[in-house]
C-alpha cells in the first residue's frame, strides 16, 4: 500500500469582473467620508455659533449746534454778456470707405486688371500697376461675388482711360 499524501488543495478563486476593481475603492471612499461626516456632527460641527442675542450698538454721538448768525443778502453782480462762439474750422473727413467722387489706390502686387464693365465677363481694357491712384466715378455693383467700382485712370501716354475694377483691390485715399 502506497502512502497517500494528502496535499492541501489551494482553493481556486473566481476572476473578480473590471468592475469590482472601480467599485470597491469607490464604496471605501463613500464609508470613509460618511464615517467623517457623522463624528464632525457629533462634536458639533465646528462652525462658529451665531449669538443668541443681539449685541448692543454703540450710540452715535450727537454734535451740539449752535445758531449762526443771520447772513448778510448777496450783493447782485452784472452778469457778462456772452461772446459770440468763435468758428472752429471743419476738418477734411478722412477718406476709408471707397465712394463715388473719392479717390483710391491699387493694391494688387501682381497689377488689377480694367474691365468694360462690371462684372469678369467683360473684356479687359488695361492692367494698372500697384500704387496707381485713380478717381471713383460710379459703381458700386455687385457682380461675380465681387463690388465693381468705375474709374478713372491716367494713361501712359498722359491722357485718362476709364473702366470698372473689383474693390478688393482698392484702398481708400490717395495712399
């Protein structure tokens, strides 16, 4: 006969679910701050106790007066008589809105192109360069998601040219 051993069979434990590892801290945490709470409560509180009786205000004191004497009527003056206000000159509204009767400049680096009319579907006329200050002399409209402005321009033969430009490409002013 053979001489059985008995071993001790470790108990196997059952896998705990994701959730009991974030369940069991958390319930921890809630017995804990309760168990705080109840013997703050219980040692009172700790808050400040309010009076049970109001305290008593100090008296304001009272200042003694004494009767001043009668004064005197005032003596009437003359009154001035006033200065007619002194024109102040207008100034020159500054010019940031392009408008018709103003003037702009190019801003378009690579030169803004000149239509016929209002709109990309009319033929080019002349390409001005940047810094080129022309007249406004009719517009605005709306065309090709663009504002079209007419304008007058010098021309290089010393003699004026007009056209319509996108306004995205004018500055207001003479820049």
């Amino acid at each position: 006969m053979s001489q059985r051993r008995y071993q001790m069979h470790r108990r196997q434990q059952r896998p705990r679910s994701p959730w009991a590892a974030l369940l069991i801290p958390f319930v921890a945490i809630i017995l804990t701050g309760g168990l705080f709470y109840a013997v703050a409560n219980m040692m009172g509180g700790g808050g400040i106790p309010l009076p049970l009786t109001p305290e008593p205000s100090t008296p304001t004191p009272t200042l003694a007066v004494t009767p001043s004497p009668t004064p005197e009527p005032p003596t009437p003056t003359p009154t001035p008589t006033p200065e007619p206000p002194t024109p102040t000159p207008t100034p020159e509204p500054v010019q940031d809105v392009l408008r018709v009767g103003g003037v702009a400049t190019v801003n378009a680096e690579a030169g803004l192109r000149v239509r016929s009319g209002p709109g990309t579907n009319y033929d080019p006329v002349t390409t001005l360069p940047a810094g080129t200050v022309v007249d406004i002399i009719g517009g605005p409209e709306r065309a090709d998601t663009y504002t079209w402005w007419q304008i007058r321009f010098p021309t290089a033969d010393g003699g004026t040219g007009e056209g319509w430009v996108a306004g995205d490409f004018l500055d207001p002013g003479a820049g």
